[in-house]
C-alpha cells in the first residue's frame, strides 16, 4: 500500500479503533456496575441494547453461574473487540488494487464501491476467515453478537470521517487534474505512435516490472503519483519532468516509444525513387541539432535511422525500403523551450509510383504537420531533353505527384475543391552539384526552373490541392548545405516559439 493510502487509511481507521476502545472501557465498567450498557462515547447513556440481545448474551453466560455472568460478558465482549480490531487490518481491508485492465491502486476514498468497503472494515474479519479456509469461519459467527455492537459503533465513526476525507480529496483531486490537463492541452496536446503512425490524446505507461497502466494523470488512483499492483511508484503529473522519463506504450497497436510529454509535429517526405529525400534529412537533422547546440537547445535523437552514425554516412545511404516504416524522430528542449518532438516519415520513392493494387499506408498522410516533396534537378533535366519526358516512366516527380496527391485526398477525404491547409514545401534537392546549381539558379526562382524544364503541371497540382506552399533548392553536402531550411519552415508554421528560439 502506498503512503498515499497509509495517510489516508491511518487516521480513519485509527480514530475509529480508539473510539471503540473507549466504549469497550466504559462498557466494562457498566456491566461492573451491572448496568449492562453497551456504552456508545461521547453519548453518557450508550446504547441501550434490546432485551432479546441479553437474553443471548445470556446463553453464553449461563454456563459459568450468575456469579461469573458480568466476568464472562466482559470477556467475551473483549473477545468481540478484538475480532472487530483484527478485521481493521486484516488483508480484505488494505487491498486496493486495480483490475487486470488498469493494474494500479486505487486510492481509499476513491475506490470503487469506496464508501461501502469502508464500511466493511469491522467486519472484514468474516471475509478473511472465509477466504482464508483453515480458519473455519464458524469462530467469528459463533462471536458475532460481541462483534455486532462494537462494529455498528465502528462504522458510524467510519462513515463520517470517510464522508470528510473523501471531500476533501476530492477537491484535491479535481484542483490537480485540472491544472495538470491545462498545461497538456497546452504544451503537449496528443502524441504519436512511430510504429503505426496514428495520434492518440494520451499512450498507456509501462511499469518498471512489466504492467502496462493508464496514463498516470491526478486522479482515483493518486494526485502526485500512482502505485501498481505490485508496489512501484509511478509519477501523475510532469513536475520536475518526472512523467516525462516513462516507457510510453501505444493504445493502438501496444508498440513502446518515448513521448516525453513533449508536443509532436510530424513530417512526411514524399518524392520519386533517388530523389534525395532520406540524404537531404539527414544533413537537416545534423544541421538542426548543431544549431539546436548553438542555441543552447538539447536534442535527444532516439531512432537509429537518423542517428550520428547514420548522419556521417549520408553520402552512401541505401535506398529507403519499401512497405510501411517506423517513423525516425528526436526531441529538443532547453530551460525556457517545452520540449518538442520531431516526427519524420521518410517514406520510399516506389511507393509513389502509379500502381493499381497499392497499398494504402493511411497514417503517412492522414496525421502529420508538413510535407516536403523532393525533386530530383536532374530528373527533371533529363526528361525535359528526352524526346518523350514522361510517357511510359513510373519514377518521375509528377508522376510520384500525381500518385501521392490521389493518395492523400482520397485517404483524407478531400474533395476537388478542397485544399489542405498543411505546409507543403517543395525542394530541388543536389544543389551542391555545380551544374544543377548554375541551371536552377540562372532562373528567377524554383518555379520558373520547373516551368520552363516541362514540370509546370507539378506546380499546377500543388496550388490547387494546398493553401501553404513554398519552394527552395536545398544542398546536402559542402559549404552550401542548407538542407534544414524546409524542415525549419515547417517547424516554425507549426510552432512559433520552436522557430523564435532556432532562427
């Protein structure tokens, strides 16, 4: 039992035991007096029992003469009170675990049933010896008329301070769940599985031993932490950052992650086959965490596909695998920035080429912040030059365009009409290569280049599916490389304050 419930439990059960010792006492002293009152403190005249009780008290006494009826009343009465007192803390009184579904404690005042289990206590030795089987339980009912006036005694002490405490932590409860849900809403919002791509408003826990338990938040089952069923603390709010260091679990698909209580902006990487999207954003998230560095941000990355490792060897990546991927990402937080998480998907060129049995992978485009489309200068060039650019060709940036534009308003739902309000970005990627250089920037701007290399209906699409759309040409390598400006844009549409602190 955790010391929530200790505090909780100590004091009630605690004030209600004295209270029943004290009427043992007096009612000693009564029958001593041959008064046989059952006295009820702090009321002088206690509690006049009927006539047919004494007549079974009675049963009891007769055996031992009238001369030993007050000694043998007396201790069978304390007989009574000690039953009443081993219920107080037998195992059916301090158990207050959760279900199965959500293995955590629950708090005393707040369990289900609460009031009623309070009240079972001064009889809880009746379910003990049941559970227990090698005490027959016939002891404590032969013993029940002792235990009857001491536990009715108990259990009006029992419901009132219950009554009181369970307000109180109430108001405690409502008060730290408020404030706690207040600064979710505002600075985490929802999360988002790597696995299965989808967003959810909060993950399920894992415990150190293994449980997976409900996301700890100040509620029935503690305000500053909660216990699992097997006795480890696990903390309910983030203060300190405490919630944040928690092995998440997706209640989608049960995958664990990190989320860090960190607030999630995802990105999806679209382009054709060996367009430059997987070297473009590792030389972004190299760039990002250099200037996150500068700035006095610290980034964590947590998937291998971007790690340091993966960034230095950029230069011969292999090509992004087909089929659904795990998403890559990494946080970034510093004293005066709530900690951000960065989703990437970097999804394969093959994906976006026009087949008639394709997979649907929806939660690539159905739950993210921005998207960056890759193009290929190259490409482009080479189809301009060729006799027919595109007849025939399933790995070309219109026809990935065309593709990802069927897939993306079709999964969302969107009408022809209807254009996304999310960022879109389009990237001509190799601008370290000297020639793509001096072809794209002899034009006036990315446009023009697409323009006028025979990619106009790749401008075309994009204003009419997005609202938010803009170009850049993007080096990955070299002096030039400035392969972190979309994703910095898209960062900052979707967060001001990430944006302020980077640029």
């Amino acid at each position: 039992m955790n010391r929530t419930n200790r505090a909780l439990m100590g004091p009630i059960v605690g004030i209600a035991l004295v209270y029943v010792v004290l009427s043992l006492i007096s009612t000693i002293i009564s029958i001593n007096n041959e008064e046989y009152v059952i006295k009820l403190i702090p009321f002088y005249d206690g509690l006049v029992m009927p006539d047919a009780y004494w007549s079974l008290i009675g049963l009891y006494t007769g055996i031992g003469g009238e001369g030993a009826k007050g000694l043998i009343t007396m201790a069978l009465l304390a007989v009574g009170f000690l039953l009443v007192a081993a219920g107080c803390v037998s195992k059916s009184t301090f158990d207050l675990k959760g279900s199965e579904d959500d293995p955590q404690e629950y708090m005393f005042t707040h369990r289900p049933r609460g009031f009623l289990m309070c009240l079972m206590i001064p009889w809880n030795i009746l379910i003990t010896t049941w559970k227990l089987k090698k005490i027959p339980v016939i002891i404590p009912i032969i013993f029940l008329p002792f235990i009857f006036p001491f536990a009715l005694m108990m259990d009006i002490v029992l419901a009132v301070l219950f009554v009181i405490m369970w307000a109180l932590m109430t108001v405690r409860i409502k008060m730290a769940a408020g404030k706690d849900r207040e600064t979710y809403d505002r600075e985490t919002q929802y999360a988002v599985c790597p696995k299965c791509k989808r967003n959810f408003y909060q993950p399920k826990v894992k415990c150190s031993c293994g449980l997976v338990l409900s996301f700890p938040v100040p509620n029935e089952h503690g305000v500053k932490y909660h216990t699992c069923n097997k006795g480890h603390k696990i903390p309910c709010t983030d203060a300190d950052g405490a919630r944040a260091k928690l092995t998440a679990v997706c209640p989608h698909c049960d995958a664990e992650m990190l989320t860090h209580d960190a607030k999630p902006i995802v990105l999806s990487m679209v382009g054709s086959v060996g367009s430059g999207k997987t070297t473009m954003m590792l030389s972004a998230i190299e760039s990002i965490t250099s200037l996150a560095k500068e700035r006095g941000i610290v980034s964590e990355i947590i998937s291998s596909g971007i790690s340091v490792n993966a960034q230095r060897g950029r230069s011969n990546v292999l090509p992004t695998r087909t089929g659904e991927l795990d998403s890559e990402y990494f946080f970034l937080r510093s004293r005066d920035l709530q900690e951000k998480e960065i989703v990437i998907n970097d999804i394969s060129g093959v994906e976006f080429q026009p087949d008639k049995d394709k997979v649907l992978f929806e939660e690539y485009y159905r739950y993210n912040d921005g998207i960056i489309f890759a193009i290929d200068p190259l490409e482009v060039l080479a189809l301009h030059h060729s006799q027919s650019p595109t007849k025939g060709s399933k790995n070309t940036p219109v026809a990935a365009l065309e593709s990802f534009y069927h897939m993306y308003t079709e999964i969302n739902g969107y009408g022809p009409a209807v254009k996304s309000t999310v960022p879109f970005a389009i990237v001509l990627t190799k601008m370290d290569d000297p020639r793509v250089r001096s072809l794209v920037n002899a034009e006036a701007s990315p446009m023009e280049f697409l323009n006028k290399y025979s990619h106009k209906m790749v401008i075309d699409i994009t204003k009419s599916a997005f609202k938010n759309v803009r170009y850049f040409t993007v080096a990955s390598f070299g002096d030039n490389n400035n392969a972190m400006e979309p994703f910095l844009w898209i960062l900052g549409e979707n967060d001001p304050d990430l944006k302020k602190k980077l640029c």
